[in-house]
C-alpha cells in the first residue's frame, strides 16, 4: 500500500518523466553542494566558492598607468585582438621640434608614443604607420592606474629560495623605479625585471589563474612573459617549482605580504611547490624573541602584523637609561612591549609607578636602529666611531637569537679574545666575542622591528651652504641600494639631483675582493652584580650621486664663518 500512495501524489501531467538525473545543476568542488550551472557563486553562504565572474563585475581595464617613480611614463594596455589576458606596453613622452617660420625658428613641444607590441613595433621602424596605433591612443586616454603591492622582507626570508634569488628579488624591490610587483587586474600584474632586449622598459606582464571545474580538480595556471605558457595544475610534480622564474616568487611574496590578497590567492599560497615554509609573516620581532628562531614548528602559528614594509615610517625612540631596567628585564625583554601609561603627560597630583616603568627588548632594538639612521649621514666620511650600548644579558640573548636565524644551531662568533683592562675602567680580565656579518639581508632582519624598520639607504638634499639635509620622498616606495638599469636604445631619463647613502655590506663594488663586514662585539659582565655588558656595533657606508658611488668630499661649512649682526642699541624709557 506504502508504494502505491506515494505514486499517487505524483501529478496526472509528470507521471512520464522517467528516473530524474543531475541535468541543470552541479557539485561545488569545496562542500559538495548543489548549485545551478548558471550560479556565478556558491548558494551555501559559509563556502562561498565563486564559480565565474559576471560581465558587469569584471570590466575590461583597457590600459593602465604604471608606476614608475620617475618622469617616465609607462603604461599597460590590453590588445583587443588577441584576448583579455592579453597586454602590451606602451611609452609616452615629449618630444621637441622645430618649425622654420618667415619671423623665426619656432621650438614646439609635441607629445610622442612607442608601442613595444611586436607588429607595432616593426611598422613604426619601417614608416608604415602614420597616426598612432590603437594601443597608443588607449594610453593617451588612460585614467586609471596601478595598485602597487608591499613587500615584507620577513616574507622574503622565510620563502625556501637560494640566496642569490631573495637577493634579486630584493635589489629588484629596492630600486627607485616603482614598486617591485603592481596589480593590474584581477588576474594580472606587472613585475620589474632586468632590463634586456625583450623587456627594455624593465616590466614585464604575469597572470594568475584558477579554474574551477565540477569535473576534475583545480586547475592552477600561471604565465610570465619571460618563459613558454604552462599550467600548474594541483597534481603537477613537484619538479615545477624549480622551472618557475624569480616573478613568480617576487608575486608570491607579494601576496603573503597582504592579509586580503594572501586569502585572496590562497590556493597558490598553499600549493605545495610554492616555495614558502607556510606562506605566512614569520614571526620577526613581533613576539617573544625565542620564537625567531628558525623552526618550522614557530611558522606553524602565525600572527601577521602591518608594520613589517620595507619602506618604514620614522619613530623617535631614545636610548635605554640604566635606571630604567628593572630587575625581571630577563623575562620582559622578551615579551610584548609593556609601556606604561603613566608615561603620557600627567596631572601634578599623579605619581608615577616605578613598577610600571620598563623598556621592551623590541623598543631598546628600534633606538638602535634609529642611531644607525643617525650615523649614516651624507655630510660624514662613511667610516664613523662603533656604537656603543650598555644592555642586560638577556637583551643580547634576544639578540644573539636574530642573528642565529637561519640556521638549525646557535652562530658562533667568528672570534672570541681575551683582554686585560687595565689603563680605563671598568679594570679587570674581559672576553670579547665578535661577529661578522657580510649578508645585508640579514642585518635587516636582525635590526628590523615593526616601529623602526632598517633602512638600508638614506636620501639627502644639499642646502645652499653646503651642508646636507634629511629627504623623505612622498612617493610610497622602497629604498634604493642599486643602480637604475637604464633603458637599451632610449636616453636616460633626466633625474633631479641623487643624493643617498648606503650601508656597506657585502660585496659592494664588483671589482671588491673581501666583503665588508657588519660587526656586532659583545663583552659581559662590564657591571657583573647588574648583569650589564657592553654591545658595540661598528660598520661602514657609502655614498651614492645620481646613482653612482661617489668619493667623500667634506663640504661642511669652515668654523671661522661667523654670523655678522647688527650693533646693539641702547632704548631708554622715561
């Protein structure tokens, strides 16, 4: 009876249907729910997968103005007749010319244009072409530009790259023209390169696609134009990784430096053969610094933080006074910075608690870098007295954990001596213990903290009496340590005048035989009963005009001028 009153509520009119199938509707690959095949996105509101993007949420960005960081002006534009991943770059520039009248010779500026799309190219070289190709006049018209994407070192160090690629990818980052990775559409970005006979302009084209199929898996597929199109799909051998080229990375590191574009591009961070322990800021400064220590374990709870850019704003922060370190410094050195709010300005009435007044290992590491930034001055000779610090011995342990960074033990020291004080105080038999580091990417990230960031460069200005004066550019960009690769073919973009200076670390000048050093010296136990030793930081730097090392010259103003002022005059009052 049971199958006959269910065939009965079954209407007169759909009794013939037949066994009902899955036409019309799909599985989403992620929960397993039905969706129609024309859904744009998952119904299941806690999934959310997003199948396919409407026509009106997605327009074609026809061309897009990129940013340089110089009078050049570059644009991305997509060429209508190959698709809409596909894009070309186009120059523009002011060109003079001039017109023999009957009253004179009339010099007039005329706004000029070079396509680099191949056929373009070729006509523009052989004169076929008159009037502006189509790229030409989008880029005229252009009035959108790039969204330029931040790099944090501390991404850059955690990827699981040789040196000499991180090393790259930050010279690449740190030259003054523009942002290392810009985002061009959803899919698309532009990368600085070296420049070269393919990509004279220095930029070149990378995309990022994923598609989604109920079908088969994931397909992951990533194109740069300096190799052959392939598609990375999640079952690809792990042998991929090493084929991928230094872009690639330069994205992916890009990505993991933003919250919203690491969930964004999840599915890449997380792919296997990405290159990254876990795709996540690793934890530099921010916690408790026995968790810097290079562990896989460390990265697997990561908290990220937005004060890591390589371009750092500016804190003053003083040196440690010895009355404020307090005797538990061993145990809050090395957590979260503890600031009392009593700091601030107070009442009369207020009393200020000892107890509260404390000095973070992270907020005594920032002073140090300030003085760094201090000493680098373009009106010195680039060759300045060690910096001397005296901190408690669990300062320098926190210390010693960033410099052991990158290796599975503790770094020894290149040199340890023992010296008989006996012509100054402190007197008595001291050790000395000496590092040497020669990697510049490893004195960032022993120095760096979310306040103060180590700049690498300092950029200056000469005032008319000589002297030198601090430059902080408006512009958002990255520090420059390199030279500007120049355009093939084209003259140099004219510059205002450069004037930087750099720390000295490594390899600096190709025909330098011996790196030049960073020394960090440590000697414990200055003040035994206090627990204080003395930390002493020497380095050197050098100096960059027009983007070129440039000698020391010593422009300081003589002594001997004095300012002339008017004689004093008596006013008498009745």
């Amino acid at each position: 009876m049971e199958p006959h009153s269910l065939r009965t509520k079954v209407p007169a009119f759909l009794s013939d249907l037949g066994k009902a199938t899955l036409r019309g509707i799909r599985k989403c690959p992620r929960c397993g729910t039905y969706n129609g095949t024309r859904g744009l996105s998952c119904k299941n509101k806690t999934c959310g997968t997003i199948f396919r993007y409407g026509a009106r949420k997605q327009p074609s960005v026809e061309a897009v103005k990129i940013i340089t960081g110089s009078d050049l002006q570059v644009y991305s534009v997509r060429q209508r007749d190959r698709g809409p991943d596909y894009r070309c770059f186009v120059e523009l520039g002011v060109s003079e010319t001039t017109i023999q009248t009957v009253d004179g010779t009339i010099i007039t500026q005329l706004s000029s244009g070079r396509c680099y799309v191949p056929s373009c190219l070729k006509a523009a070289t052989q004169g076929v072409v008159e009037n502006q190709c189509q790229h030409i006049k989008l880029a005229v018209n252009c009035q959108a530009e790039a969204t330029p994407l931040t790099l944090k070192s501390s991404v850059l160090n955690a990827m699981q790259a040789s040196a000499e690629t991180k090393q790259t990818i930050w010279q690449l980052a740190t030259e003054p023209t523009g942002p290392l990775v810009q985002r061009i559409t959803k899919n698309i970005l532009v990368v600085k390169c070296k420049a070269s006979q393919k990509h004279s302009l220095g930029y070149l084209h990378t995309s990022f696609v994923q598609k989604i199929s109920a079908r088969s898996l994931p397909e992951r597929r990533f194109f740069c134009s300096c190799q052959t199109l392939k598609s990375h799909k999640s079952s690809a051998c792990k042998d991929d990784a090493a084929q991928r080229c230094i872009h690639f990375f330069a994205c992916i590191c890009a990505f993991a430096s933003d919250e919203t574009l690491a969930q964004e591009f999840s599915d890449f961070l997380n792919f296997d053969s990405s290159g990254l322990k876990e795709i996540i800021v690793p934890q530099l400064g921010c916690h408790s610094e026995s968790a810097v220590s290079a562990s896989e374990s460390t990265a697997s709870k990561p908290k990220k933080r937005k004060k890591e850019e390589v371009s750092g704003a500016q804190m003053n922060s003083s040196l440690m006074p010895q009355e404020a370190v307090s005797s538990n410094l061993r145990k809050s050195g090395l957590k979260k910075p503890v600031v009392a709010s009593s700091l601030k300005r107070q009442s009369c009435g207020q009393l200020l608690d000892e107890a509260q007044v404390t000095l973070s290992f992270q907020d005594w590491l920032a002073s140090v870098t300030e003085r760094i930034h201090q000493t680098m001055h373009y009106q010195f000779d680039g060759k300045p007295e060690p910096l001397v610090f005296h901190i408690p011995q669990s300062f320098f342990d926190a210390l010693q954990q960033r410099i052991s960074i990158g290796s599975a033990k503790k770094r020894l020291p290149n040199s340890t001596t023992a010296f008989v004080r006996k012509d100054a105080l402190p007197l008595g038999t001291f050790s000395k213990y000496t590092w040497h580091i020669t990697n510049i990417l490893q004195v960032k990230q022993i120095l760096d903290t979310p306040e103060m960031p180590l700049e690498i460069t300092r950029s200056f200005i000469q005032n008319r009496d000589g002297t030198y004066e601090l430059f902080k550019c408006p512009k958002v960009e990255v520090e420059s340590i390199a030279e500007t690769y120049g355009r093939m073919e084209k003259q140099p973009v004219l510059r205002p005048l450069e004037l930087k200076t750099f720390l000295k670390v490594g390899n600096t000048s190709p025909d330098q035989k011996e790196p030049t050093p960073f020394i960090i010296e440590w000697i414990p136990d200055i003040l035994p009963q206090s627990k204080i030793g003395e930390l002493r930081i020497k380095f050197e730097y050098g100096h960059h005009r027009n983007g070129h090392v440039a000698d020391y010259q010593d422009q300081r103003p003589p002594l001997e001028q004095s300012l002339e002022l008017a004689p004093l005059t008596t006013i008498t009052f009745p």
